[in-house]
C-alpha cells in the first residue's frame, strides 16, 4: 500500500504555511514541514499536530541543498508548496539582504533540489509532481483608482520584499520555462486569519485595541488592499495543486478591497461590541495617524476570474464574515498572542 500521498511544505510554522499544514493533515495528507524557524516561525501553531504520525517536522533553510536533497529522498513527496519566506515590508525596507537571501537565493536552493528529484522519478510520478510556489499581489506594484491585477500585469515591485518576491517568481518560471520543471504559481492579495503574527496590520490592531491603546495607522489610512481570508488561501493553493495547468500561474484574491481606515474602524465596532473599554470610550477614538511608510503602494486589487472559471474556486467568506471570526479567534487565543508578545513561543520544540 502507497498511503497518503506526501507533500514537503516549507515556512509550514509561518501563518499561512502553518494553516495549510493544519488543513491538509485534516484531509488525511502526509506532510514534512521544513521550516528554519526564524521570528516568523511558531511551533505553539502546531501543538494540535504534535503527536500525528502524518506530521514530520524539521528545522532548516530551504537553502541547505544537502538538508533538501536528503528530505526529498527520504521522503518521496509527491509535490513541494513553498511558503518559506522573509514576509514583511517593513523589516524589508529595515534590512533587504535577509529577504534576498531566503526570498531568491533560498528559493534558487529549493527549485535545483527539486529539479534534480524530480528528473530521477520514475514516469508516472515526474508526471505527477507539482512545485507550487506561493507568492504575492505586490510584485505588480501600486495601482491607481481604477482597474485590478490580472495574471498577465507587468511585474514592478516597489519595495525590497516585493522585489525579492518578484524574483524568485522569475525563477520559477524559469525553471518550468528552461528544465521543464512542472511548476505552479499562486499570487495572493493580504491574508488575515488564526495564528497571524501580531505584526502585521490586523492582529496588531486587534490586540491594541483589546488593550486600549493607541491605534497607529500609516498616513491618511486611505491605502487599499484586497483582503482574504486564510483559510480560502489555503483552499485556492490547494486547488491549484490538484488541478492547476503546469507552468501556469494564477491569481487569488478576495474581492474585498478595503481602505486601511475602513479595516481599523471594523476591528474597533467588533471589539466595542464584543468587550467595551471599562471607562465607556469608543476604540475608534483610539487612531493615531502615523507617518506613512517609504513607497507604500496606494492600492492593490486583484482578478481572481481565472481561478474562479478555470478551477472552480471562489473565498467562502466575505470580508464582514472573515474578520468577526478572527476577531473571536484572537479574543479565544490569548495565551498564544501572549507567548509570541513575551517571546516564550521561541522556546518550543518538535521533532529533531
Ligand atoms: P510568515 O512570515 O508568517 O512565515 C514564513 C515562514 O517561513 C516562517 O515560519 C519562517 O520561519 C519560515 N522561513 C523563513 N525563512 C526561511 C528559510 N530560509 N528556510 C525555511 N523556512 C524559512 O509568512 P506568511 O504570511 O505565512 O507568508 C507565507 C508565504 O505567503 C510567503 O512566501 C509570502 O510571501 C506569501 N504571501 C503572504 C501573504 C500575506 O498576506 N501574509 C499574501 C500573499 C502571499
């Protein structure tokens, strides 16, 4: 007997890798979760996963050709979905290098590994094999007031995580386009959901909120973003994989442009409602305008039709839907944000 299939996930103790990794263990897959466990990573994401048999963690660089090698050997998986990665603008704009090392380089490291593995299987299985490689909407730069990104958008990247982005997005298509590498590419607007670091935009808010503190928002709060939530990231890469056109990439996004502004003032009503301030005050009084970030695009919109027509996917939940239930997830978790804010979440451990 074969057993259920395996796929080598990498960044899968990242937010979204994390969640993918949940969800396909849930369906009965067989996952080896590579990650090199950097701030970004969290193994308390995967505690509920500990024991599972079907869950192989390891801790390293997607470039550590030698680590990669052996993993694929060991493992045979029948497909590689890529999160590892440097994620966030602003540490990119604070220090590009790490972010060309991983996002490119290490990138590089994982696409000649699996070229290698994949050209010693037999047949069937090299037919079979899939490299997805998960990327971003902002390697298409900022749009103006109108119009939305399709899959055939020229690349501009404007900041040096959408740059190192763009990059590795080149090679891969490089790899399908010169060895033959059976490749997919998904290129996603902002996610929000369960286990987000508390970094990023909403979880930031949410929990400064919750606490009655200033709420920093970059310039006007007029920047846009189409926002999704994770859990339908996850179904559109697993699409993909299942039924995606090699070489191909594809677009995936929410339909659910939203101000900056209109998002923060969403998170202050829900929490108003869910766990008012002791001293009555409303958290929109909370927003405190912040400088705005170096070349913040001003809005990302996406086309996600071809997704939709060719591969039948569409989000489960709207934008209203999706961040009540994070906001809950959040008002749920405490102690997980907590070890993340206190650092604790670094001393944990599985596997080797
Ligand atoms: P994240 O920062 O939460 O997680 C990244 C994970 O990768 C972490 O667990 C980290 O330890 C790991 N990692 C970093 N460098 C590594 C390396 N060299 N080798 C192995 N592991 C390494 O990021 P995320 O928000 O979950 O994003 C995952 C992927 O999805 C990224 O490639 C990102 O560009 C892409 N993406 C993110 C969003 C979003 O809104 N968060 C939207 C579209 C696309």
């Amino acid at each position: 007997s074969r057993g259920p299939a395996t796929i080598l996930v990498t960044g899968g103790a990242g937010f979204i890798g994390a969640n993918f990794v949940l969800g396909a263990l849930a369906r009965g897959q067989k996952v080896v979760n590579l990650d090199k466990l950097t701030y970004a990573g969290n193994l308390d994401t995967l505690t509920s996963v500990k024991e599972n048999p079907h869950h192989v963690f390891v801790q390293g660089d997607i470039g550590d050709r030698t680590l990669v090698a052996r993993l694929l050997a060991e493992h045979h998986p029948a497909a590689i979905v890529n999160f590892a990665a440097e994620s966030h603008v602003d540490r990119s704009i604070d220090g590009p290098a790490a972010f060309v090392e991983t996002n490119v380089v290490g990138t590089l490291g994982l696409l000649e590994c699996a070229r290698d593995y994949w050209r010693a299987l037999a047949p069937a299985q090299a037919e079979a094999f899939r490299f997805l490689h998960v990327s971003t909407d902002e390697v298409y730069g900022s749009l103006g007031a109108d119009g939305k990104f399709t899959e055939t958008t020229a690349y501009a990247p404007n900041s040096p995580y959408s740059a190192s982005k763009a990059a590795s997005d080149h090679l891969v298509r490089a790899f399908h386009h010169t060895y033959g590498l059976p490749t997919l590419t998904t290129n996603c607007s902002n996610n929000y959901g369960p286990y987000q670091f508390p970094e990023k935009l909403i979880p930031l808010v949410i929990q400064k909120a919750l606490a009655g503190e200033p709420l920093p928002v970059y310039g006007d709060g007029l920047n846009i973003r189409d926002w999704l939530f994770v859990g339908d990231h996850c179904s559109a890469i697993a699409r993909v994989l299942e039924a995606g056109t090699v070489g191909e990439t594809y677009n995936v996004g929410g339909n659910a442009e939203r101000e900056n502004i209109t998002v923060v003032k969403t998170i202050c009503a829900l929490l108003d409602q869910r766990r008012p301030l002791a001293d009555g005050r409303k958290r929109e009084s909370l927003i405190t305008y912040v400088k705005d970030r170096p070349g913040h695009d001003r809005r990302y919109a996406i086309d996600a039709s071809k997704l939709q027509r060719e591969l039948g996917w569409s989000p489960s939940q709207t934008f209203e839907s999706g961040i009540a239930q994070t906001v809950d997830w959040f008002l749920d978790n405490q102690p997980w944000v907590q070890r993340v804010l206190d650092g604790s979440y670094r001393m944990e451990r599985l596997g080797q």
